[in-house]
C-alpha cells in the first residue's frame, strides 16, 4: 500500500494533479478515514495500460556529479614530466612523448600516435603562448581508469599552427576515458594557463618539483575559490 | 452495503446504478406524463370561457415564480446546464433539480403554454442520476455517465423509446459515442422503456398505418427536408431573438413570463392547436384524421414557431422536444397538402407519412441530432419500413441548418459564454491542467544590484535559462532575465564588474497568475514567443510555467484520459 505522498513520487506529478485524477476517477484508488491508499499492484497495471511511466526506484535519480572529482596533480603525476625532448616535427614530438608516457603494456603506441595526429589535422592544438595540448578525438575508454598527462618540454620550439603563430616549446599531453574527465581536465588547465605568472615561470622551468609546486598553488586557489 | 458495493468491479458497478437510475427516471417522467394529462383535462373543463385567453399566462408567471423565488433555479429549458455540467463539473447537478423543472413544466404546460415536458424530464432524471452517483461517492468520470444514464431514461420512458433515449443522450447530451458510455446509458435507457410500459401499458404513442411509397415520395423528401430545415432555423432564431429582447424589455421574470403567456393565450385563440404539448393534434395527424386547408397550415407552422419562442423565450418552463415534433408534423402536412395541389395526379404516400418525416426533420435540425431524429420517428410509430425516407430528410435537415445554425440549441447558450467543452478536446485537457500543478518553483532568484559577474558564475551551477530578478528588500518582482538578454555580453569579462542586473532585465515581461486558465497562458505564449512565464501573486514571483513543463504534463493527461 502507498500512500498520497509515495504515489506522487512514483509517477512524479505534483500533488494537486494526484488529488484531481482521485476527484475525477482516473486513478485507481481505495478511501478510508478520508486519506488515499493505492494498491502498488493496481497501480503498475494502470500505468502500463495507460503507457504512464512510473519511477520504480522512488530515490531521486542519483544526479550524475556535474563536476567530476580529480585534481590536477596527480594526473600530471601519472603522466610524467619530460624535459628536452626531441624532435623537428609535430609527428617527431608527438611519437617522443607518447614513447615517454608510462602506458600499460597493451596500449598500441604508434596507434595512440596516429590519434594523436588525426586530431591534430583537424585543428591545431597549439593554443598560444607557446603550449599545445595534444589530445586524441574520442575518449580512450578502455584503456585508463583515469586521465594521465603528460608534460613535455620540447628541446626546440615546434611549429604547431598555433592560433598566435608562436612556436610550442611545451606539450600537455591528455589522454582520458570519458569526454566529461577531458573537459574537467581542459577546463583545470586552461585557468591555470590563464595564470602569465605561470606561462612565464613554464618558459625557464628546469625540474618537476619545482613544476608541481606551481601547479599544486594554483590548484588550490582554483578550489579555494 | 456500501462497502460492498466499492469492492465491485468498476463496470458492474455502472450496471447497477444505472439500473437503480433508469427505474427512478422512469417513475419521474410517468409521474409528470399523468399529472399533465390530469390537469389539462381538469382545465379543459373551464377552456370554453372567455377569460380562457389568460391560463398560459397565470401559469407561466407561477411557474416562473415558483423557479425564481421558491425553487431558485433558472428558467428557459435547462438543458444547457446539464451539457454545462457534464463538461465542466464532473455531472453534479443540484437535488432539487429533480422535482423543481417538473412542477414548473407542469404549470407552464398544462395552462396551455407551448413546450414539452420532454427537457424538464431530462433534468430531473440528469439531477437524479447525479445525485445517485454522489451517493454512491462515484468519481468524476463516472458521475458524467450516471448523469447521462438519467437523461435516457427519461426520454426511453416518455416516448415509450429505449434507442431513442440511448441515442440521444449520447448525440446531444454526452457528445461522444464510446463503448464505456454506450452500456450504462443503454440499461438504464431499457430499465426505464420497461418501467413505463409497467405503469402505462405497452402502447406505441402514435399508430401508422403503413402505405406504398413510390419513389416520387422520396424525390419529394428532398423538398420536405429544405423546408424543415427552415423551420428550425426560424425556430432557433425566434427563440434567441425574444430570450435576449425579453429581459431587456421587462426586467422582472415572472412579469415577463406571464406578457409572453398572454401573447400564447391570444394567439391559441385563433389556433388552439398551439396550446400545450400538442401530443394530441400530431395523433390525429397521423391517423390521417386531420384536416385543414394550406393557409391554415402553414399559419400554424408560424404560430407554433411564435408560440414556442414566446413561452420558453419569456421565462416559461418547458423543452423543445414536444414544440419540434408539432411544428415538423404541421410542416410536413402543409408540405403534402401544397404537393397534392400542385401535382394532383401523382399517388403521394399521404399526410400521416409527410408529418412524420417531417418531426424527424425539425427535430434532427433543432438538435442538430439526425440519429435522434431518425430513432425517435421510427419508435413512435413503431414501424421501420419508411426508414430511408427518415434517414433522407433527417441529415439533408440537419446538413442545411447546419449552414445557417451551425451550433445546436442546446450548445448555443454554452458557446455564447465560451463554455463549451466538449470531450476529448485540447480545451478540455487545457480546462484540467491548472497553474499549480504546473508551477517549476527550482528558481534561482537574482536581485537588481547584483553584477553580471555574480550572475555568471549563478548561470555556472543553474539548469535554467531563465531568473526572475526580485527587489532585494520588498520581495517584489521586478522582472527576469533571459540567458538569451545577456548571451552578448557574458564572453566579454571585462563587462562582468561594469554591467548590473537592472540594466539587463527585462521589466515589462508578461506575468501570468495562479487563477489564469491555460487557454489563455498559451495565447501569452504565442504573442510574445517566449517559453517559460513569471507566474506572479500579489506582486510575488512564485514560480515559472514553462512550456516544456506543459507539454510533459499535457502528454500524461491525455495517456489516462485513454480509455481501454
């Protein structure tokens, strides 16, 4: 037996609806002592005949978190820090870096490469001021658990076809398993490179300490609020 | 016993009411059918006098008097109310609705005025079955059908017609045609057919004998049907035109009942055959023991229209039902009579069959209810054999009527007042749904000082595309904001400190209330383009109506309005 309260969660309608539908016979219902009792039974049969969707679960949907958790930090962490890394071309630079990457061993590298490419044809990734942030097109869902990225500080400025024109002298390599992490990521980095204090202090940065440091600071004012 | 009876299963439950509804019915319209019959004959006694003149007008004005003043129920020929009520408050009726129309129909027509007992009996058994259906606590849906189940009862046991009854109340009083409402309405339609056969005999109200119709007869239905369909038109139009001068003219009811009951009494002068129900002039009509020359045809066609018009237009209490059925007899008789001098030489199937064709037409125009029509004729006479002529000069009636009336008579007063409903419609769903149930209250609320920037990082964690701005001491609603207002300036940071949410809301957004209906919400809607509306109290923001919102609660009222 449900009560008024339950009905009108299962079939998520305002109260006032309910009560109309009882008034007007449209529900199958049972009165006593002047409050509505619906029979579940009853009321699954009357909501598949009328094609009337009833939410089996009264538990409000578990809303997906709209803001995936994760910092930072340790994705960059997983992904490593590279510095002088080699090569003339986009190609060159990209293959250095995914080499570099610790990948579980079933990931096919020049495969991951190829990706990388593919995306890079359709649009630099080069978003100025010296920084690209190379990223395959669709999620690798089945590859990670959780975003890796990887830091690599180019040996000699690329032409990336940057938006500015200005040649990458750093790479943020994102590799992640849903598009909703990629974004959260993206979003991360991209305050923090909003930072000149950062993109300056990228420019002469020699050691991962010192990197992560900087990184972790910036984070937490993006937290802190 | 009560407890009982709602363990029952939904159907067998209708069953049985229905039945209990057919037998009280049944009672009510042999109860009203005697005691005219008693008091016209009681009155015929004191009909040669000179001040005869004057009966329909003491009983017109009593009958006013008593609905006014003592019964306080409206006058005119009620059936409105019962359609009105059937589309809009779930089928309750008043009780007393079940005796006052009866008593007042039975001073109006027995003193001579020109109506039939045939709606005041339609109301009783409407305001019975009601009742019963309340008793019975049965829910909306299902009161409608009881209601309905009375009306045919009513008309069953009076005409001695049980299709008939189903027929009509389906055509004229329900509106729709479906399974669920044909069976109730169907047994107490046959409960209440049999309850008067019980009291009164099982007599066929008017006898035909059959005659050869020769395919010149069907030919000449053509002709009849034009001509009935005039005469409704001509009836519906005087009617309307004194039931709106009458008030106007004399402001007091009873007075003016009683000036429109001298007028009837002054013109049965010259032809008496006007004067009451007129049950009486069609069964000589029938028999073909009538006779009477063209001019005196045809003036009483005009006179009964007159007649009618001035007794029920003026206050007085009866239906139309009966006046229809005179007023179709004396068309058709004039129509035969005109045929036979024009062309003598054809055998024309005779008067008794051009009277009855011609009640089917009337009656089919009035009502714009050509199945009604067609039932009603063939049960009365209790002979199916004219039936393509019937069903002839019914639809042609009610096609050419249509044109020039295209509401029904008992529909008109309901689509004057823009109350007309009818079932299964947008504006019946539209009439259910209310503001409250649609209200979206998960608004986040903004206030005109408030910056751009704080409004940004709102838009951040809102689902909404909409924010009602309210004054931030007075709660006043002052206007909203549309994401689409300030798409212009939300890329551009630097505006975020500069901007304030007062010179970006739009003040004079149109607001809508809890009591607006829907219809007109959506017109708002349409005018202005927009998809979600403030719904205001008092000069309170209370929550949004958003289209979106409509359409999924519109999509569910429809899926249970279904039936299986």
């Amino acid at each position: 037996m449900l009560n008024l309260d339950d009905a009108t969660k299962l079939l998520s309608l305002p109260k006032a609806t309910i009560r109309r539908w009882i008034r007007q016979g449209k529900i199958p219902v049972h009165e006593a002592r002047g409050e509505y009792f619906f029979d579940k039974k009853d009321l699954e049969k009357w909501a598949r005949k009328h094609n009337i969707f009833l939410r089996t679960n009264y538990e409000k949907p578990q809303s997906h978190p709209s803001h995936p958790e994760g910092n930072l930090l340790e994705s960059m962490k997983r992904g490593g820090v590279f510095f002088h890394v080699k090569g003339e071309t986009v190609a060159e630079v990209l293959k250095q870096t995914v080499y570099l990457t610790p990948l579980p061993p079933e990931v096919d590298k020049e495969f991951l490469v190829d990706l990388l490419l593919q995306r890079e044809k359709l649009g630099s990734t080069g978003i100025g001021a010296g920084v690209a942030i190379p990223h395959p097109r669709y999620p690798l869902e089945k590859l990670f658990t959780s975003a890796v990225i990887t830091t690599s500080f180019l040996d000699k400025p690329v032409d990336f076809k940057a938006i500015d024109g200005q040649p990458v002298f750093v790479l943020f390599m994102m590799l992640s398993p849903t598009t909703k992490l990629h974004l959260h990521y993206l979003s991360r980095l991209s305050f923090c490179l909003r930072n000149q204090a950062f993109t300056a202090f990228l420019r002469k940065c020699t050691n991962p300490e010192a990197f992560f440091k900087e990184i972790k600071q910036l984070e937490a004012s993006l937290d802190g609020g | 016993m009560h407890r009982f009876f709602l363990r029952l299963h939904e159907r067998l439950q209708l069953i049985i009411i229905a039945s209990i509804v057919g037998l009280c019915g049944g009672v009510g319209s042999v109860a009203l059918n005697r005691s005219l019959a008693a008091v016209f004959e009681w009155l015929d006694t004191l009909r040669g006098s000179w001040y005869s003149f004057l009966f329909p007008a003491v009983g017109a004005a009593l009958s006013s008097i008593f609905l006014n003043q003592i019964a306080r129920d409206g006058g005119g020929h009620g059936v409105p109310e019962v359609i009105y009520s059937i589309s809009q408050r779930g089928g309750l009726l008043r009780f007393r609705s079940s005796f006052s129309r009866l008593i007042a129909c039975l001073l109006t027509i027995a003193s001579g005025g020109s109506a039939g007992p045939e709606a005041p009996v339609v109301i009783s058994g409407a305001s019975i079955g009601s009742n019963i259906g309340t008793y019975f606590r049965l829910k909306d849906r299902q009161r409608v059908i009881v209601v309905g189940c009375g009306a045919a009862a009513a008309i069953a046991s009076i005409f001695n017609a049980p299709v008939t009854g189903i027929v009509f109340t389906l055509e004229a009083i329900l509106g729709e045609w479906t399974a669920v409402n044909l069976i109730p309405v169907a047994i107490a339609s046959v409960v209440g057919t049999e309850i008067s056969r019980i009291l009164q005999g099982n007599q066929i109200p008017f006898q035909y004998h059959a005659v050869a119709i020769s395919p010149w007869n069907l030919g000449a239905c053509l002709g009849l049907a034009a001509l009935t369909a005039m005469g409704s038109v001509a009836l519906i139009r005087t009617l309307r035109f004194i039931h709106r001068h009458a008030p106007k003219m004399i402001p007091i009811t009873w007075v003016s009942a009683a000036a429109g009951g001298v007028l009837v009494g002054v013109i049965g002068l010259g032809f008496p055959s006007v004067l009451g129900e007129g049950y009486d002039v069609i069964r000589c009509m029938i028999a073909e023991n009538y006779s009477a020359s063209l001019l005196v045809l045809g003036l009483t066609v005009l006179t009964k229209i007159l007649a009618t018009s001035l007794t029920i237009g003026s206050g007085g209490s009866g239906g139309l039902f009966a006046p229809c059925l005179v007023i179709g007899s004396f068309t058709g008789q004039f129509y035969h009579r005109a045929l036979v001098t024009a062309l003598p030489s054809v055998s024309w199937a005779g008067g008794g069959y051009f009277a009855l064709l011609g009640m089917a037409g009337v009656i089919s125009g009035v009502l714009q209810a050509p199945m009604t029509g067609v039932f009603l004729v063939a049960e009365i006479t209790g002979s199916y054999h004219f039936l393509i002529s019937v069903v002839l000069v019914a639809v042609i009636s009610v096609t050419v009527s249509h044109f020039f009336e295209p509401v029904s008579v008992y529909h008109q007063e309901l689509v004057s007042r823009g109350e007309l409903i009818k079932p299964r419609t947008d504006r019946q769903i539209l009439s259910h749904l209310n503001v409250l149930e649609l209200l979206e209250t998960d608004c986040q609320i903004i206030h005109p000082e408030m910056r751009l920037k704080d409004l940004v990082s709102m838009i951040q964690h809102s689902h909404r595309n909409y924010f009602p701005v309210e004054d931030s001491q007075s709660g006043e609603f002052l206007g909203m904001i549309h994401l689409d207002d300030i798409r212009a300036y939300l890329f551009d940071p630097y505006l975020h400190d500069t901007i304030l949410v007062e010179q970006v809301m739009d003040r004079d957004v149109p607001r809508v209330s809890l009591e607006d209906d829907l219809a007109y919400i959506f017109e708002v809607f349409d005018k202005t383009h927009s998809w979600s509306l403030p719904v205001v109290r008092d000069g309170k923001f209370i929550g949004l109506i958003s289209k979106a919102t409509i359409l999924d609660h519109y999509r569910k009222e429809l899926l249970v309005n279904e039936e299986i």
